[in-house]
C-alpha cells in the first residue's frame, strides 16, 4: 500500500479483555513506532523497532502492554486485560532509517474505547 | 525524560496574525527537526523539517527558526488562516538507528 495502514479503526472493548491492534507499515521502512494519544493530548511513545535490533520498550506504560513486529514488517499491540485510562487513540509510524533521513509516516490510528 | 520540550500547549490567533510555537531540545545528537501537522480524527503529518547546518528554512507560509547554540527552534506561521486550525508537534531525530522524539504538541486555533 502506499502509506501506513491501521486496523481497526475503531474498537470497542470491555473492560478486562484482551485487544489486538494492527500495522501494516510502509514497506521497505525498517523502524516502527507506536504512539498513543489521550483526548486532546500529546503522543505518548510507546514502543520502536528498528530492524533487527531489540526494540526500545522505554514507554510502554505497565505489563499489560507488549508489541511484537514479525518478519521485519507488520506488528501488533496488545493490550491484556484492558482498563478504561487504556482508552486512547493508537498511532503507528513507520520510517526509512537511513543516514539522517527519519521522516516518519503515520497511520491513521485505532480509537479504542473500554467501556 | 522530555527530551524535546514544546510551548505553549494551546493558541489562539486571529486570522491574518502570525502563530509562534517554539521548541527546546537537550540531546546534541539531534540533526534532524521536523515539524508534523495533525488534523482532528487523522495521523499527524509532515509539514516542514530543518537541518541543523541552516539556520531557518521556509516553505510558503511557514518557516522554521533554528538557534543551534541555544538548542531551540520554533515555527512560525505567517498570515494565519482558519485552515491552519491543528494541532502541531515539534521532534527531533538523528541519523542511524535513533527514534524520533516528539514534543508535546501545540494545540492551534485561528479564529475569523
């Protein structure tokens, strides 16, 4: 595809269930970013992966949180027993990393909302 | 950490006025600061970037002021219109294999 890809694109969840969420990063881009933004907040970094290296988990927020990025390409947060402050908007970025160019590009986002 | 700090976090304009947000960073391993614009309900998106061997760039409306002793740069937005209503993060990055980071975003109002 031509730019980050989400999905979904919204979720609604119940409070203590475990949730998937998706992305399908430009391809080629060999880092990845999560990023979560409350309500009329800043992103919050949660995780990064670049290429092979093990991946900065620095902003991942409790254990209840935890991503994984196979084959290099499409990755996935999970999110286990889901608390209502979990309620946010997940970005994905991916980028080319390479010499100083770090442009990154953005998904969409999930909304997700615990109820 | 805040390793890039962004200010103020909201602004009001009137239309025709010019909207300063300025950024601090601490890293000097930064070579690297773009600025993103994100409207309401998408992924925030590539507005203009600089390097840190120039000392301001500009792309129509929007320049960037880069002051690489101070390690400050800010934005600014010349004859602001309605349109530019978003909100707008500041990041710094360097090259290999370092993340972005990003400031905390600048909410923008331009108002008729």
């Amino acid at each position: 595809g031509a730019g980050v890809s989400q999905s979904p694109s919204n979720k609604v969840t119940e409070k203590g269930k475990d949730v998937e969420l998706r992305c399908d990063p430009i391809s080629g881009h060999t880092a990845l970013y999560w990023y979560r933004q409350s309500l009329g907040q800043g992103l919050e970094f949660l995780i990064y992966f670049q290429g092979n290296s093990a991946p900065d988990k620095s902003g991942l927020p409790s254990d209840r949180f935890s991503a994984e990025r196979t084959g290099g390409s499409v990755s996935t947060l999970t999110i286990q027993r889901t608390q209502q402050e979990d309620s946010a908007v997940y970005l994905c970025a991916s980028s080319l990393v390479r010499g100083a160019n770090t442009e990154a590009f953005f998904g969409q986002g999930t909304r997700l909302t615990v109820v | 950490q805040q390793q890039v700090k962004q200010s103020p976090q909201s602004l009001i304009v009137q239309k025709g006025g010019i909207s300063i947000i300025n950024c601090a960073y601490e890293n000097t391993a930064f070579d690297y600061f773009p600025w993103y614009q994100q409207f309401p309900g998408k992924g925030p998106a590539l507005l203009i970037a600089i390097r840190p061997d120039v000392s301001e760039k500009k792309e129509g409306r929007f320049t960037i002021s880069f002051n690489k002793s101070a390690k400050q740069f800010s934005l600014h937005i010349m004859d602001s219109q309605p349109g530019d209503s978003a909100t707008y993060f500041c990041a710094a990055g360097s090259g290999g294999y370092q993340k972005v980071t990003f400031g905390i975003g600048t909410k923008l109002q331009v108002i008729p």
